[in-house]
C-alpha cells in the first residue's frame, strides 16, 4: 500500500494577483454605487414632481404598511437605518399632512406609537403602485432570465460583507 500523500499547501497569492482582485471588488462597488444612485436619483425626482413626496417619507410610510397594528417609533430608524434625530422631522412632517398618527403607548406613556392613517395607505398604495412602475420602466432592458441568477449573486454580496462586518479582528 503506498504511503498517503500530503495534500499540496494552497498556490500563495502573489501581489500582483491581489491588486487584480482589490481592483475587481472595487469595480463591483463602484457598479452598486452607480446603479443605486441613478435609481434612486430617478426615484426621488418622480415623487417629488409626481407626489410632492420625498423618498424618506415613502420609506416610513412603506415600514408601517407592513404593520397595520403599529409600530414603536423607536424601531422605524432600525429599520430604515437611520439615526432618530433624522428621523423626527419625517414623522412630524406625516403626522402634520394626516398620513400617520403618534400616540403613547397605554403600557408606557414614554412609548410612541405610530400608525398609517386610512389617508395614508390610501396615499402610500397608490405611489407604491407607481414606484413599482418606475423601477419596471428603469430595468426594463435587463433581461428578465438574469434576474433571478443576480439577485442570488447580490445576495452572496451582501452575505460576504455581513460576515467580514461580524469578525472578531475587525479593527
């Protein structure tokens, strides 16, 4: 029986295969970030000629769509990732023009409570229907047979970068 072989140690990268890798990821951030500012460039100007409504708004507006019942103002900067403060102005801007109501909690005075008004869904159904219309318009070129592979792929993206934030040795 012959001696079992050790398994050759992995072909180091030499440097200049690292800056052909550094020059790669940097491409693909350079690609999201001009793709996600001509959309939402695009975005933004239509509800603002459109709705007279700004994209901040329609973002708070399409977190307490999904939750009919309610939510604690203090989760909608978490789930919009935005600081509080920026987010105050928003709220009272949409509690002044009746799309949403804040109201203390009955458990905890100190707790608010936002919810859509029937003016506000009826308001935000009606530029999400629109919203979905723009973004068709905007990928219409995109094949629709390389969606799905794409989103996959981002969504490795998103997992890689996810994992890198959550290492220990992150400095």
């Amino acid at each position: 029986m012959a001696p079992a072989k050790e398994p050759s140690p992995a072909p180091s990268r030499n440097a200049a295969d690292a800056e052909a890798e550094y020059r790669a990821q940097t491409r693909l951030w350079l690609r999201l970030l001009a793709c996600t500012s001509m959309i939402e460039g695009e975005l933004r100007r239509r509800f603002r000629e459109e709705y007279d409504f700004t994209m901040p708004r329609f973002d708070v507006l399409a977190q307490l769509d999904r939750e009919p019942s309610g939510l604690v103002l203090g989760e909608l900067p978490k789930r919009l990732m935005v600081s509080a403060g920026n987010l105050t102005p928003i709220v009272d801007r949409l509690v002044e023009d009746g799309y949403i109501t804040r109201t203390p909690s009955h458990l905890d005075r100190r707790v608010q409570i936002v919810c859509m008004t029937v003016e506000g869904r009826k308001t935000f159904r009606r530029m999400a229907k629109s919203h979905g219309a723009w973004l068709a318009e905007l990928l219409a070129e995109f094949p629709v047979d390389r969606l799905d592979g794409l989103v996959g792929a981002l969504d490795d993206v998103k997992r890689a970068v996810r994992d890198a934030l959550q290492r220990p040795e992150r400095s």
